[in-house]
DNA sequence: ATAACTCTGTACCTTTCGGTACAGCGAGTC
DNA sequence: GACTCGCTGTACCGAAAGGTACAGAGTTAT
C-alpha cells in the first residue's frame, strides 16, 4: 500500500517545478527529470496527465494554507493567528525566494483552466484575514479592505523579489503590512 | 520605407499574445493567428524569431513607461506627475482587465533570459517615484519605502484583479496607494 | 509457490513546437 | 518594360511536446 505515500511524496516535487516554470514552461521531460520518475510511473500515478498534476499541486498548496493560514485565522484567537500568518507566510515563501504557484498560474494562460481553484485560494484567504480582524475588534469594511491590501501586497512583493532578484523587498513587505494590522483603523 | 511603421504596428498585437499567455504559452501559431501574419513575413521583421520579439515587446512597453511615467516623474512637477502617473496605470491596465507583461514575465521561467529588463523596469518605477516624492518635500527613507509599495502594491492588484476575475480589486488598490501617497509621512 | 497487484522502463504515436528556405507578388524606380 | 526591393505564403525540417501501450519487475497476500 504504497501507493498514496509516494504519490504525496511526488507532489510537493513536482510543484517545485510548476513553479518555477509555470504550466506551460513545466514539461514532462522536466517533471521527470527532477522527480526522477519515468512517464510509466507519473501516468500511474496521473492518469489525467499534466492537468491532473496541475490540479494536484493546487489542491496540495490550498490544503496547507487553508491548515496552517486559513483555519487558525477563522477558529483561532486573532492575534495569535495573524502572528502565525506571518511566521507561515515568510517561512513559505522562503522570505521571498520562493514564488507563489497560485499567482503565477494566475497570470498565465492558465487561468481559465484552473479558475474556480486559483480564485477561491485567494478568496477565502481575504475572507479569513478580514473574519480574523473583525472577531479582534475591527469594523468590517476597514478589515475587508485591510485583509485585501494585505493579500495583495504579499503577490505584489513577490513579484518584485523576483523581477529584481532581490529577496530583500519582500521582507520590507511583510514588514510594512505586518505594523499595518497592528494599528486598528482611526475612523 | 513601410517597413519600420508595420513593425512598429506589430509590436503591440504581439505584446497582447505574450500578455495572454506567457512566453512559452505564446506559441507562433497563436502569434500568426493573431497578428494575421504569417510567419515569413514574422521572420522578416524579427529575423531573431521569438526571442527577439518577446525583446522587442519588452522595449516597447519600457518605453511607453519611460516617456509616460517614469521622465514625468523625474522631471516634472511631483504632484501632477503622480496625478498623470496614476492615470497612466489606471488607463494602461485597462482598470485591472490587462496584466502586466512584465510582471508576468517575471514569474516565469522566462525571467532569467530577460533579467536585465526586467529588473529594471521595476527599479527604474521605484527610483522615479521615489525622485518625486523627494522632490515633492518628503523624507528619503520614507520616499524610497512608500515608492516601493505602491509599485509593488500595483502589481499585486493586477495579480488578485486576474486571479480572481474581479477588476473592482484593482479600483480599490489604486485608489488606497493614493491616498497613501497624498498624505506625508508624520516622522 | 503462486497469484494478484502496484509500480516502472521502453518503445512508440501524433501533434505541435520554433525555425528555415525560397519562389513569387506588388509597388516603386529608372 | 525591366529591375529592384520589401514583404508574404507555402512547404518543409528536426526536435520536443503530451500521451499511450505494454511487458515485466517487485512486493504482498494466500
């Protein structure tokens, strides 16, 4: 029965390199290549082929976000769940030298394929920062648009870490947004 | 002596193609479709075919950038140059319904073949709206960080405006980093 | 020991990729 | 009318793309 422990094992793999590649820019020769899987394996364990790897990788990144990001900011006490956002956020992007796979599909041709996935990772990413915000004593539509600045400008930072080979944009980012939450709006 | 002006012509139809797609998922075929033109008459204007394209594409948009944004800020007066820059993106971007070919490029694989571009289209917009804001009576430290953010805050509202196929995401973003920008920092 | 089942390498398929070669068209020039 | 010269369509190329077929190795259960 080791079938699903090796196919978990080759997702995170193979998310590497849509990442780095993009969809389009992710060949199977490629894939193959860095997992050191042969076709034979990967269509055994996809059998729909490159989009269902795609579609695996996703489901892979949404669940550790909506587990470690998503989950503690609606259930957990606000605080201490944003803090935990940010210390998640920083060590998954690798302080900016990791990309963000979801935004990076988001701005390819890709998109319309994986629409309902890729929108909703960033949907219920606003929507769970906002509800975080509010249960700590924020009004609603300040939290809304502070959640969505916050999401934003994370995508944002990483797409400047990278254009400029310089991860150091990224942290000013997360420090900026970070004393942003910190100080609740004047209104 | 057509040939110059049909290049010139052609250069932004391209520049929606790789926008679309990427530059791997801009295929020539795509490219030809397109553009209505066939691929002798593609090598004809860019004998260095699709690499010199995505070149002359970027150029084409740095220097759209360069005359619209980037030389009104460094030599205008500050306010209005913010003003017209401001409308510049919002109009550029059509309102969040375009991305950003560079940005988009960045994410890619691509990024290491166009480095040199890149990067410097996004420092050159840091650098530029920094000048301004000095200009403009305020601290340099504070310059520097708020031209950054709003540079990098406009490409995370184009990423989530496409992401999630809501332009309002994009409205809402420029009109935050503007209020950002009209009010100097307190220090 | 054998049967069943999971996994893997190899060979092969079609399509599309980026790119090349080139003959010819049409609008100017002399 | 002949001659450029800028442009275009067509046919073609080898390589790589994504995908399939399948025999067999390795393990596990009986």
């Amino acid at each position: 029965m080791r079938t699903l422990n090796e196919r978990a094992d080759v997702i995170p793999v193979i998310a590497e390199v849509f990442r780095e590649y993009g969809f389009e820019g992710a060949s199977l020769s490629r894939i193959t290549e860095t997992t050191g899987l042969g076709k034979g394996s990967l269509y055994h364990f996809f059998p729909g082929g490159k989009d269902e790897m795609a579609r695996a990788v996703l489901a892979h990144v949404d669940g550790w976000f909506e587990r470690e990001i998503y989950a503690p900011l609606r259930d957990d006490v606000p605080d201490a769940a944003i803090v935990r956002m940010w210390r998640g956020v920083d060590n998954y992007f690798r302080s900016g030298r990791r990309v963000c796979l979801v935004g990076a599909f988001a701005l390819d041709g890709t998109r319309d394929r994986f629409a309902a996935a890729i929108a909703s990772y960033f949907t219920r990413w606003i929507a769970a920062l906002r509800d975080a915000l509010v249960r700590g004593g924020w009004p609603p539509a300040a939290a809304a648009d502070s959640a969505e600045e916050v999401v934003l400008g994370i995508q944002g930072a990483l797409v400047l870490a990278r254009a400029t080979a310089d991860t150091a944009v990224f942290g000013r980012a997360l420090a900026r947004l970070q004393t942003r939450l910190r100080e609740p709006p004047v209104m």
